[in-house]
C-alpha cells in the first residue's frame, strides 16, 4: 500500500457522512506506518471506541468504510476467526464489525458485518512465516498465498458494502 494523506483518508468514506468523515480521529501513527507491509489501513477511533475504519488500496484510489462494533465486546467463552486474515494462531480479539451499506440502501440503515480483528492486526497476522515442515516446505510461499486470499476476502467484504 502507498502512503495516504489524511485529506485522501477523510474523502475515501463510501458509507459516512461528510461530517462524519471530518469528525473521525485519524490514527497517531499514521506518519510512522510500514506501508510496505500493509494492505489496509485499519484502526479504531481512540475517542469511540466502538467505532472502526478499513482504508483499502484499489485500482481507482482508496476506499474507506466506517465499521461499529458490538457493545460490550468479544463474548470470552468461545474463540472466534477473523473473516479478512484468517490466522489460526492469532490471541487477539475478533469482532463482528457492522458497516453500514453504501448509498441509499445505507441510509435506509442496511448494514453488513463481518468478523473481523478487533484491532486490526490482519496485515500483521497474514504475513507471519509458518515453521518449515513436510506440509508447508517454503514458508514464503505460504505467506504469499495467506496476504492473496487476505486482499481477495478484504475486496469482497468491500464490495458486501458497496453493493445498495
């Protein structure tokens, strides 16, 4: 992913408002990100921290989406997998993240959700090298397949919102 300014972060919104999208706290480490090793921008709002954002790379420019998470929570008595990096490994919390459909179908308060983590580690968690074994002799290869079904499942949860 290339580095994005804030002004292309505020203007990439499909699901919020304008205001909304002004109002949103940036991430502080926005000027220090490995934009190298990111295929997203993801964080939550340090000042609602209920509320998430997905900033994703595509041919035509980045898209964000504006996503809630449940009160309360992830549920502690079971474990749950990340729908976007799908890292087995992973003791981070997964949430289901809503997002409000794009559009008029968003206004009519149309949503879709999926699972996803809780702090958005998913660049981090897809790009981890597997131990060498009879299964997986190449970890490298493994971690290319990991981040190519990532993008793909990140780019249909996108279009899940896109679509009205």
């Amino acid at each position: 992913m290339q580095a994005i300014t804030p002004q292309q972060i505020r203007s990439s919104f499909i699901n919020a408002t304008r205001s909304e999208a002004t109002k949103l706290t940036l991430p502080r480490s926005l000027d220090s990100q490995d934009w190298d090793n990111l295929d997203f921008l993801g964080w939550r709002d340090e000042k609602m921290p209920l509320r998430g954002y997905l900033v994703v790379p595509g041919p035509k420019g980045v898209t964000g989406i504006m996503l809630r998470a449940p009160e309360g929570g992830a549920k502690k008595n079971r474990s749950v997998l990340c729908e976007l990096c799908r890292d087995v490994f992973s003791k981070e919390d997964v949430l289901l993240w809503v997002a409000k459909r794009a559009g008029q179908s968003g206004r009519d308060g149309n949503t879709v959700g999926t699972l996803i983590c809780a702090d958005f580690l998913c660049c981090e968690n897809v790009r981890k090298e597997p131990p060498a074994n009879e299964i997986n002799p190449d970890p490298a290869a493994v971690v290319l397949r990991q981040i190519e079904g990532f993008q793909n499942r990140t780019g249909h949860f996108l279009n899940r919102v896109q679509q009205g």
